[in-house]
C-alpha cells in the first residue's frame, strides 16, 4: 500500500518522481485538473516520464490542434534524461517526418537507444522488425526473451510459442495466463516448425538488420481489369498479422460507417464487426515498416492512405453490400476534393481459421478469401476519380471462428492527418 500523505509531502518538497507518481494516484481518482498540475511540476523538474506525458497530450490533439514542435522538444528533453517511451515516440515522429527531418535509419537508431535503456516494447519491437526486415526467422528471439522476461505481454504470447525460449512448464503456464487476461485472439499454440535461431546476435546488429529498406512486394496476381482487382499472396508474415492484431485489439470498439443514405458517421446496422484504428500514439516502427509494404502493395504513395483500420468479425458478423468511395454531398466533398476519392483498397487477411466471411462482388462474380498474410486489392473509381459502381461489394457473415481483417482506404493524393 502506499501511503498518499507521503507521496505528497515529497512531491511537495520537490521530489519529481514523488510529483509524477502522485499525478498518477490522482488520475486514478478522477482529480484529472490536480493530476495535471503534478504532471506539470515533474515535467518542469525533468521527469522523462511526466514530459512525455505532456508530449502524447500534445499530440492526441485534432491535426490542426496538434502542437507538434513543443512535443519534439519535451521529447528530446526526456531522451536526454533516458527515457525509453520519448525514445520510442521520437523514433516514431522520425519515421514519419512528423515535427523532424523524415530518416528510416535515424528512426531505428533511436528504437536502438530505447532498447539499450531498457524498455520492454521497444525490445519486443526491434526484436521482430529485425525478423520482418531482414526475414531472418528468430534472429530477435533472445531480445525477445528479454522483453518477456521484463512483462511485455506482446513479446510474451510470442515468446510462448516459440520452443526453446521458456522452459516447457514456463511456456504453459505463461499461455494459460495470457488466456486468462484476453490474449485469444492469436493462437498460443507452440509452433512446430524447425529454429534457425542465431541466439547470439546483439542489439547492434539488430539495428542494423532493421535499418534496411523494405523488401518489393511479392508478384501480383490479377483478377479483373478496368476496376482493376488483384491479390498478393502473403504480403505479411504471420508473425506481422499477429503484431496487427495486437496492436488493434485493445482498440476495438463497434464500427464506425459512414452510412451511404444519411451520410453521417453513425453505429448503423450496415457493419456488425469490431473495428480499430490505429493512430498515431499508436504506431510504431514495425508498425509504420508494414504501413509502408501496404502502401507499395497498393501501388499508391504511402502519404495518400488512411490510417490502417482491422476489423473483427464474430460468428454472424458481416458488412453489408457497399462502395468504397465517398458519397459526393456536402458533408465529405470538401475533403473529398482535397484529397480525392478513395481511389483504392486494400484488404489483408490477418487470420484463415474461420468459416463464412468471404469478400464477395456480387456485379463482378468475384469472391476472395485470403490466407493469413494474403493483400487483395482494388481500384473504385478510375485513375481520375470516377468512381466504379460495380464495385459493390461485402464482407459475408462469418459463419464460425473469428475473423480478422485489415482494411486500408488510399486517396488519389496526399492524406496525411497531420498534414
Ligand atoms: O470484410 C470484408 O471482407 C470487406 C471489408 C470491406 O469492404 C472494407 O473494409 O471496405
Ligand atoms: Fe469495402
């Protein structure tokens, strides 16, 4: 137990970890304006943790709102004090050129120094885009280890399934806890497939392996022209549908449509799944590496998509016969003429076990159901922004099992909320 009056009279007498910590307890009680006073005070003292709660704040806010210069800067002060989330969070604004020079390699240095100080996702996340960039199965799997060591539940449930990490005892028990806490959305089972693991390799060569530029998409394999409809079996790894997974299951929440007779964002009945998005104080390197192996695969500039949406689907779940692109009446056009339409989609089967569920274009008799990691993508209106009405199409009702499904608009031109 610890004992409040205590807390305060340190926080009181300066002791900035004292004032982070007691902004916190007042968080939990609802004392919201207090707790950002003590937030403040700490921040001012040079707590890396209190300053990057104000940056996130900073950047939490509406595009236009978003102060982005002054989160860079309380940032950088709590990187100098060794914060590891500052660390990752600039690595991510590096990434995508958001209030600093855009720099892939800079980006997965500091995700290096993240790592070096100790943070457990920034483990977990250099661990396995080192995997993802490099394709060196299990070359992460000690810095794995570690992050499950230190309670990172992402590295843990991957940890779990792969043999030789945990002892087999260790292994049980720490799925049989994952289950209990939620994590059954990615299979536990342990993995039977052979370990090329080099568990020797150091942090530094994973940098440097996830330093590398992204692999070309596999081939393409069209099934339609003039809308142009393809796949591109496995685009992702299962390993990366699972890190999608992840990331977007503490997100979900009943699906947002725009719903084509009222035009307005509204919880109707025309899509019964689970969705997320997933935002910027969401992202991170491995994260923004598949965004950019999305936006290759859909032959569109990286900058002209939205944000990565995953939706879930349970047994009776659908999305109902609909059309991509944005109906043209007032509420939408205006951006719609910015931006321009939702030129393309791109859907990536983030999981296969499941029964019903197929996309299916009813005008064009086409029905696609991928494979775990499997992109399928088409065009809805012309390159010049007509839009394809035989391109209706829906998501049929899942009939057994889950299924889980990432889902990307592209625009004609550039998108970028923070723009
Ligand atoms: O669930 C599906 O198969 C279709 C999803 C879809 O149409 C969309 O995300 O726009
Ligand atoms: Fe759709």
């Amino acid at each position: 137990m610890e004992n409040l009056e205590e807390i305060e009279a340190l926080a009181r007498g300066g002791d900035a970890a004292s004032q982070y910590r007691l902004a916190a307890l007042l968080e939990r009680s609802g004392q919201r304006d207090a707790a950002r006073e003590w937030t403040q005070k700490a921040a001012d003292a040079g707590h890396p943790g209190a300053l990057y709660t104000i940056a996130c704040e900073l950047l939490a806010a509406r595009p236009e709102e978003m102060r982005v210069d002054e989160a860079v800067a309380l940032l950088t002060r709590a990187r100098q004090s060794g914060g590891g989330a500052a660390m990752r969070l600039l690595a991510v604004l590096t990434a995508l050129g958001l209030g600093v020079k855009q720099d892939w390699a800079g980006a997965v240095a500091l995700l290096g120094e993240a790592v070096e100080a100790g943070h457990p996702a920034a483990m977990r996340e250099l661990a396995l885009l080192a995997e993802s960039i490099s394709g060196r199965r299990w070359a992460g799997a000690k810095l794995l280890a570690a992050a499950a060591r230190k309670g990172d539940w992402i590295a843990l449930a991957y940890a779990a399934r792969r043999p030789g990490l945990m002892s087999e005892s260790e292994a049980a028990m720490t799925r049989a806890s994952l289950r209990k806490r939620g994590v059954d959305f990615i299979s536990l089972d342990p993995l039977t497939e052979d370990r090329t693991a080099r568990p020797d390799i150091e942090i530094e060569d994973l940098v440097s392996a996830a330093k590398a530029s992204p692999a070309e998409p596999p081939k393409k394999d069209i099934l339609h022209e003039a809308p142009l409809l393809y796949r591109i079996p496995a685009l992702l790894s299962r390993d990366e549908c699972d890190y999608v997974i992840c990331a977007s299951a503490p997100l979900l929440t009943p699906s947002l449509v725009v719903d084509p007779e009222k035009s307005a964002a509204d919880h109707a009945q025309y899509r019964t799944s689970d969705g997320a998005l997933i935002g910027l104080l969401d992202l991170d390197l491995m994260l923004i590496a598949i965004y950019r192996r999305l936006a290759a695969a859909a032959e569109v500039d990286w900058g002209n998509c939205e944000l990565i949406g995953v939706l879930r689907y349970r047994a009776g779940q659908e999305y109902k016969p609909h059309r991509d692109y944005l109906p043209e009446d007032e509420n939408d056009y205006s951006e719609v003429r910015r931006t321009g339409q939702r030129a393309r989609t791109l859907l990536v089967a983030l999981n296969d076990a499941y029964a019903g569920g197929a996309t299916v274009f009813p005008e064009l008799k086409i029905e696609h159901k991928g494979r775990t990691g499997d992109a399928f993508v088409f065009e809805n209106t012309t390159a010049s922004g007509v839009p394809y009405p035989e391109t209706l199409h829906a998501g049929a009702p899942v009939i057994k099992g889950e299924k889980w499904l990432l889902s990307l608009w592209c625009r004609e031109r550039r998108f970028w909320f923070w723009d």
